[in-house]
C-alpha cells in the first residue's frame, strides 16, 4: 500500500497509477482508504480535477520513500551483482565545504549514480541529525552528541589572514602583541554571546590559547564572515582549503603563520544503525576520499 500511495502523490492521478500498475482504479482507491483508515489520518485531498497530498500525507510520504529505498537495499544485500544505487539521500554539511570541495565533485558521483536523489543542506547551524531525518552529516569542529556514530576523517588546517587593502591602512602584525593595535572580525554562530577573540595553538603544550581582540564587526556565517575580510573590515582566522584562489591572487594575504588557530577535526557522523543503507554507505566513502587531499593528521 506504501508503494501505491507514492505512487499517487507522484502522479497525483489514481487512473494513472492504475494504468502503470495494471490495477483496476478501484483497487488503487481501495488501497489509499486502506490505509488511511490504519493510519488514523487523511493522507490525500481528493476533488474531480486533482488529488494532492494534505500535511499528514506530505509527512508520510517523505518516510515512505525513505522505508521504500531501505527495503531495496535489504532485497540487495545477498545479491550477486549488486544494482544501481536508488532512493534519496539527505546530507548536511558545512557552507565551505560544501562550495569548495563537494560540490564541485558531485556532478562526477551523480553520473555514475542517475536513479539517486540527493538532498543537500548546507548551513552554519547545527542541524539535529535524527530529528531533521539526515542520513549522514560532516561536521567540522569537536563532537558532543555521543549517542552517534562518527567516523573521524582528519583535520583542516587553518590560516590567519587579512586584504591587501587592511595591511596597507594598518600594518602587518608580526607579533601577538601587535594584534593590540589591529581589528579582528568576530565569527559567532550565535550572535549576543560573547566572542573569545584571536585563537592559537600551542605546540609546544597541545593546548589552544586565546587573547582578546578588539573587532567592531561580528558576524554569524562563513560567507558574511569572508565576504568582510575581503572589504577590508579586520582579521579572520579560517580553514585553508576555502581562502587558496584568494591568497593566490593576493586579495587575502597570510599573518602570522606561527601562530596559527588549531586544526579544526572533520567528521562523518550518522546515527547508530545496525545497518546503512548500501546507499549512504557508498556516499560516505565516496566523501572520504574526496575531501582526503584537504586534509591533515595534526
């Protein structure tokens, strides 16, 4: 009956359903009263001219095609030759690594992929991995939901900088000192809360360091957080692989190498089931060993 009511929503026609079936239209309604009656809800707003799918319905079909694609994948699993990878999958990721590394890559994995839907978010917030239904998110940054399964991928290095244009008006700083006389722009995800200023490592204990920086700007995404380096509103501290073209072309220029932020940790994460979708699997592999050359072992 899940099969018949997504294919309904899709075609939003049961004559049709009941053409590419081979079903009587009969059946095909029977079928949808069925299961609306089990599942307590009207799934389809029904007149003479369209069928379309009420709230509860949009709900359920989402989870329908999920369990669908999950019942592929499990007639799969003995088989001898295994099929084309099917169904929808739904990854969150960062802003950065999304624009410069995955993307870009993605059209070559989609080519090889055609039947399978892939569903991107890209966003500086923390998604809820189990509550917003992710097959599977990259984190950057330390983990703190351990009810998850992370599979650590290595470390972004990151690098200091500031334009052209700001060096020329301010100076270079050559020294943590000198940051005193210098403008950092402030990255918060939340704003209001309190900013913890100019982070460096310490190779020499392992531990991070921070000193307190003046910044007049602050600001809550990666994009806004870049796009006010390059107008020349302060220093900012961010991953390498997402800054290359511009320290190439000279926009954005290097400071303080030796006193670098500490390596940001990168992370699949996805929740604790006993068995991944062949689909998900293969996309995390896939992820791995692109976003592999960007990174280091700390």
């Amino acid at each position: 009956m899940m099969h018949i009511f997504t294919k309904v929503a899709d075609l939003s026609s049961f004559t049709q359903v009941a053409d590419q079936m081979n079903l009587p239209k009969a059946s095909v309604s029977n079928a949808i009263r069925h299961l609306e009656a089990q599942l307590g809800t009207r799934l389809l707003h029904r007149t003479t001219r369209r069928v379309q799918m009420t709230q509860d319905g949009m709900v359920y079909y989402e989870r329908c095609k999920d369990i669908l694609a999950d019942m592929d994948d499990l007639q799969q699993l003995f088989a001898s030759t295994q099929t084309a990878l099917t169904g929808r999958l739904r990854v969150d990721m960062s802003i950065g690594l999304a624009k410069n590394i995955l993307l870009p890559a993605l059209p070559a994995f989609m080519q090889q992929h055609p039947a399978l839907q892939i569903e991107v978010s890209s966003t500086d917030r923390r998604v809820d991995l189990v509550r917003e239904g992710f097959d599977c998110v990259i984190r950057v940054g330390a983990l703190q939901d351990s009810s998850l399964i992370a599979r650590p991928l290595g470390f972004l290095s990151q690098v200091n900088c500031a334009s052209k244009a700001y060096l020329e008006r301010h100076g270079t700083p050559t020294t943590l000192a000198a940051l005193e006389t210098h403008q950092i722009i402030h990255y918060l995800p939340s704003l209001g809360a309190k900013s913890s200023g100019f982070e460096y490592w310490q190779p020499d204990t392992g531990t991070v360091a921070f000193m307190p920086c003046a910044g007049n700007l602050t600001v809550n995404n990666t994009e806004a957080y870049l796009a006010a380096c390059l107008a020349g509103l302060g220093i900012i501290q961010v991953p390498s692989h997402g800054i290359r073209s511009y320290l190439n072309t000279g926009q954005l220029v290097e400071i303080l190498p030796a006193h670098r932020a500490a390596p940001m940790p990168v992370s699949l994460v996805y929740a604790n089931r006993r068995q991944q979708p062949r689909r998900v699997q293969m996309f995390m592999n896939w992820v791995e060993s692109i976003i592999k050359p960007y990174l280091t072992d700390i």
